[in-house]
C-alpha cells in the first residue's frame, strides 16, 4: 500500500493557522507574571495551557497546509485529520486556561471549549475524507501507483538539492538548481494531469534516477579528491540531464495542445452536424 | 449558509473564547490580589 500524502518541505511559508498561535500569547505573559508573583497553582494553569495552544496550533497550521495540498492535487490520498485534532486540542487548552489560569468554574470552562471547538470546526471545516482517486483509461484504479510515483521523484529531487549543497562549485551549483527547478516543473505538470504519467515514465524512472545517483556519486567522490576530468564529464552529464529536462517540459506543454487541439476539433465537428455553424 | 459568514462567525467565537479566556488569565495573573483558580481552593 502506499503511504500517506505529506507536506514536501522547502516551501515558502505560508500564513495559514497563524492566527493561533498569536491569540494566546496573553497565556504566555500570564505564565510568566505568575512565576514573577509565585504563584504556582497559576504558573501550572498557565503553562499547561499554553503548552496545548501551541501543540493544537501545530496540528491545525499542518492540517491546514496537507488540505492545501490535497486541493492542489488532481490524485491524493484523504490526509491524516490533523485539523479536526487541532480544534480538539485548542478547545482542551481554552478550557485549560479558563479554569485554571482566569479562574473560571468548572461548567464555565467548558463552555469556553465548548465555544473554541465550533468557532474552529465554523472558521476552518473539518478534514477532507475521501481519497481523491485516478482510473486509467482501462477503468483501472492506478492511485497508489501514481502516488508512488510520485513521492519517488519528490525523494530523488530532495537527494539532488542535499547533494547540490555539498558540492563546492558555483557553476555546477547553478547548472543543478536549474536541474532541480525543471524536475520540479515537470513534476508539477505531472500532479496536475496523471494521464502524462505513462509519457513521462522514462523522465521518472531513467533520467531523474540517474540524475541523483550522478549527482550523489559526484558530491561523494569530489570531496575527497578533485579531478579536472571528473569535473568535465560531470558538467558534459549535466548539461545533457538539463537538455532533456527541458524536452521533457516541452513534450508534455505540446501533449496538452495537441489534446486542446483534438477536443476543439471533435466540438467544431459536431457543431457543424448540428447545424450551429 | 455562506462560507464565508460560517468564517466570520467562527472567528468570532475563537477570539471570544481563546481571547477572552487568554486575557482573563493574564488579568488573573497580573491583579494585585490574584484570583485564585476555584479548582486550587481550600474546601
């Protein structure tokens, strides 16, 4: 079977979920002027509920950037309900906080949670629950295939940018951040129509495999020693690994236009029976 | 009903309740004569 959908790291963050994590910084400060007077019974209140702002904060931020992600994928697992385990830990921490570090009664802090856990189901939703499936044109239901696929490149491409770092060459270095951002463009279109998956096999499982393991064995091998001719047959493998990179983006943009192209056509056809032009 | 007044009254109620009981408990902690917790109170 094949594994859960998770965030790739390395992204811009986003500002998603922020919101809680600056509303209960009164807890903080609240903590800290209970250690300053000694009071300890408010110290723990405090702390405790402070400490389940953050981990619910946490869950929900994640929550919120895994549904992003799933909504920008045509195929994607359901992912894990981060968001609805981040309201409930909010919710915990509001009641927390409201019963042992403001004082409320029991019955009072509960409704506290009570008003936390709605206000994040009505601001943020709950996680979505069916997996967004893909059939080939057989009726054949290639998900885990596709998804495999799919974490493999995303692990390849994270193998080339740790090794990139290693390599102690400005040249190189941006002839293989060029690599990287191909791969991830073509990798992009990939996610957005899956149907290309069975072109763009060769890309995934020749070129970019034996881009990493190049790039690896290089990073491996020229910090121990440096050699003028190793450096000269790695540059030559990079520039054709970027050549076909970019054809491989090329292929796949005309693939998109000859379908366009195609479906115009049969619409244009079947207007003209009708009588409409 | 709409999403986003859903939203709006969502965050309506997470500011009243996270930041009310936030504010309450700075307020609690920060008050000459601190409120004790009513679970911390001798019986």
């Amino acid at each position: 079977m094949a594994e859960r959908y998770q965030q790739t790291p390395g992204r811009f963050p986003s500002p998603k979920g922020v919101l809680m994590f600056l509303l209960p910084l009164p807890v903080l400060f609240a903590a800290i002027a209970s250690l300053a007077r000694g009071h300890l019974g408010g110290l723990l209140g405090n702390a405790a509920g402070y400490a389940l702002f953050l981990v619910g904060a946490l869950l929900l931020r994640q929550g919120l950037l895994s549904e992003a992600e799933y909504d920008r994928r045509r195929v994607a697992k359901a992912p894990w309900p981060l968001k609805t385990l981040g309201g409930g830990v909010i919710a915990l921490a509001t009641g927390v906080t409201a019963w042992l570090g403001a004082g409320q009664p029991l019955v009072m802090a509960v409704a506290f949670g009570l008003a936390a856990l709605l206000g994040c189901y009505l601001s943020y939703g709950f996680d979505p629950l069916a997996a967004k499936r893909f059939t080939d044109r057989d009726g054949v239901d290639v998900t885990d295939r596709v998804l495999e696929a799919l974490t493999q490149a995303e692990q390849s491409i994270a193998v080339i940018e740790q090794s990139t770092r290693n390599i102690r060459n400005a040249e190189l270095n941006s002839r293989l951040r060029r690599i990287v951002a191909l791969a991830r463009r073509v990798l992009t279109m990939l996610e957005e129509d899956p149907r290309d998956l069975r072109r763009a096999r060769k890309f995934l499982n020749v070129y970019l495999d034996g881009a990493k393991q190049v790039t690896q064995g290089y990073a491996k091998t020229h910090a121990r020693a440096a050699s003028p001719e190793l450096e000269d047959n790695f540059r030559r493998v990079l520039a054709t690994i970027e050549e076909v990179f970019q054809e491989q983006q090329q292929k796949l943009l005309e693939t998109d236009v000859t379908d366009l192209d195609v479906q115009i056509e049969v619409l244009t056809t079947q207007l003209k029976r009708e009588g409409v032009i | 009903m709409p999403a986003s007044l859903r939203k709006f009254i969502g965050l309506l109620l997470i500011f009243a309740a996270v930041g009310v009981a936030s504010c309450q408990a700075l307020v609690a902690s920060c008050s000459t004569t601190a409120a004790t917790p009513t679970v911390l109170t001798p019986r």
